[in-house]
C-alpha cells in the first residue's frame, strides 16, 4: 500500500537493477553500491499490474501454508529469503545491468521448487504442479509482459537445490547437516551476488 502513495518513492528505493550490484555499464554514470536492494524488491511489486500481485499472494498463501506446516517457521523463513535473493541474483546475471525488477516472484518460484522436491519425495503426484510451474515459466518469456523470468529461474533453482537439502536432512538427528548445507547454499548465493561487488571487481 505505500507504494501507492507518490511521494514516499517506496518503489525507487526498494527496486533492485544489475546495476546496483557495483558493476560498470558503458554509457552510464556510476550507480551507487546498494545490494541491500537484492532482498528489499522481494517486499515490493508493480504497481501496474494488480491481477499480478494477486495471483503471487494467492500462491504465497497456498504454498505458504504448506511448506511452513511442513518445515517450520525458521526453515521456511531462510527457504523464502534465499530464493528471494537467488531471484535477484538471476536477474543480474541474466538480464541487461539497466532491467528494473520488483516483487516475490523470485521468491515464490523458490517455495514452489521446493515443495516440488519434497512432495515428490513424499511419494505425492507432482504432475499438476510440473504444469503450474512449467506454464508459469513460459508466460515469463511472453513479450510486453515485463514479467522478469530471470528472477523466476533464480528463485526456482535455489528452491529445488534447498527442497533436496531438506529433503535429504529431514531427521531430527541430521540438524546439524541440514544447517551446514543450508549455510553452504546461502553462502553460494551471497559469493554470487558479490561477484560485481566494488571489493571484488
């Protein structure tokens, strides 16, 4: 909602760009270092298109549910964040430095790549959701969408890549290993966001 109100400039401040990264871009004026932005545009959407935001809220709260019954808060909390950010990681590696993007679609393409693996794994049919997520994919790539594909293939990736680690550590008694591998994907994907990084350039 304050994205709605002009003069807070929510979305200026919270959307995330390659640019932001560090990276030069020929042609333009030095962007400040600002990656805190990778995770800020998880909170936020376009407001241009509502029937979007809808349709990611209603997913979040379908599979939302289920993955945090499933996992617990503190699980489902890194799940979410984690594929937020590999969303925009995504995004910097695959779209032009200047692409602006907004909204959790990054993030929610994560939860349904996890849910994917461990409902699989559970022995349930996957076929329904191989469509929904395979079809969701494809509307990315329409053109005069604007729908930022490259941070659905992020957050997908690191979703199914965390949904194996889970699924893999489910026991109690594998905690120990299922943080360890939890901390290494978190660690693979902030080393890639940091590849542009002025300290690392």
């Amino acid at each position: 909602m304050l994205q709605m109100i002009p003069w807070l400039n929510v979305t200026d401040a919270f959307a995330f760009a390659p640019a932001y990264s560090g990276m030069e871009i020929s042609g333009y004026a030095p962007v400040p270092y600002e990656p805190w932005r990778m995770i800020t545009s998880v909170f936020t959407h376009s407001t241009g298109f509502f029937l979007h935001i809808l349709l990611n809220m209603y997913t979040l709260w379908i599979f939302g549910q289920i993955l945090e019954s499933m996992l617990g808060r503190v699980r489902f909390l890194s799940l979410y964040l984690v594929c937020g950010v590999a969303g925009s990681v995504g995004v910097m590696y695959l779209a032009p430095p200047t692409t602006f993007v907004v909204g959790a679609s990054g993030a929610i393409f994560g939860l349904l790549g996890a849910f994917l693996v461990i409902q699989r794994r559970l022995g349930g049919n996957t076929t329904s959701l191989l469509i929904l997520v395979g079809i969701n994919l494809v509307i990315g790539f329409l053109p005069g969408l604007n729908v930022a594909w490259e941070a659905h293939l992020g957050g997908l990736i690191a979703g199914v890549v965390m949904g194996l680690v889970y699924v893999q550590t489910r026991r109690f008694a594998q905690r120990r290993v299922r943080v360890a591998w939890t901390l290494v994907v978190v660690v693979i994907v902030v080393a890639l966001s940091l590849a542009h990084a002025p300290m690392f350039a």
